[in-house]
C-alpha cells in the first residue's frame, strides 16, 4: 500500500475553491453529518472561502496525481491547549484514504503550535466511517468528555469525543 502522505497533501483555502465546494456540499452524506446549511447554495461556498466560517484554520485536501480537492479539514476552535478539528471529504474522494491522511497531516501540525496539549474531533454515535477515520489517525475516544451533540440528518444524536494527546 503506498504512503499515505504520498497521495494526498494540505494547502489553503482559496476563493476560486467556491466551485467545487459547492458541488461537494450537494452531497447527501455531507449534509448529514455537518453543520452546512440545507439546502447548500453557491453563495454559501463564497461566504465559506472567503472566510472559512470563523474557523481557526481551514485546509484543503488536495490529490496529489492530478491535484483534484477532495476536500476541507479545519481546527474549528483553539481552547484551553486544546485544538478541535473537523472535516468533510467529497464523494470523489473517498475510500482513498484522504480523510485518515488529512487528519493525520492536521494533528501533526497543531502539535507543533505553542501551548497546544491535544486535539480533539467530535463526531456523532452513528458516524462510524468518521469514527474510524480519525482512530485509524491514532485517535481514542475521551470518556471524560460526556454530553454534546452532532447532526445525523435532521436530527442531533449524541457525540463521541476522540482524543490525541501530545508528548
């Protein structure tokens, strides 16, 4: 199996990357499991790339073989040493291993920022390919971290807080 790193690579948000943001943002799935507004229209795609929702950092997940998005992993907030993280990948590109890479690629590098301890990824119960995802990027689930919620579709179902701690 070739290396992970080899195949997909982070870069930053631009705003030529509306198009295929909104067209990934049709996507059944990524309706389900995020926060994007339903229905998803092109000028959310522009606010987003503009602006990356407030986030603290936000990163596309790029191809390398013929530099296609497939699609957007950010650290929504910075609090207390803690970076939390969260992503989407586009139906294009998954079952290639971006989400895995992408995470692992975004935990290394808020692991080299001042006072950052862990990161985190909050993820509903009933998102087991997501779950998976980021336990594949060493991950573990945080039991101290009871209570929250994520969207499942139209409803919020409870969260799973996974962990990764540094040093």
């Amino acid at each position: 199996m070739p290396d992970p790193a080899a195949t997909h690579r982070l870069r930053d948000l631009r705003t030529t990357d509306a198009d295929w943001v909104f067209a990934a943002c049709q996507d059944a799935e990524i309706q389900r499991w995020t926060l994007v507004p339903r229905p998803y229209l092109r000028t959310h795609a522009e606010s987003f790339v503009a602006d990356g929702a407030g986030d603290h950092r936000v990163w596309v997940v790029e191809r390398i073989a013929d530099m296609r998005a497939v699609g957007v992993i950010s650290v929504h907030s910075m609090t207390d040493g803690v970076a939390d993280i969260g992503y989407w990948i586009a139906p294009w590109g998954r079952r290639e291993g971006a989400g895995t890479t992408a995470v692992t690629m975004v935990r290394d590098e808020v692991a080299s920022w001042s006072d950052v301890r862990s990161a985190i990824a909050r993820i509903a119960s009933t998102n087991v390919a997501s779950q998976s995802t980021v336990r594949r990027a060493g991950f573990t689930v945080d039991s101290s971290c009871a209570g929250g919620s994520c969207p499942d579709g139209d409803q919020q179902v409870d969260a799973v807080t996974f962990r990764y701690v540094f040093g």
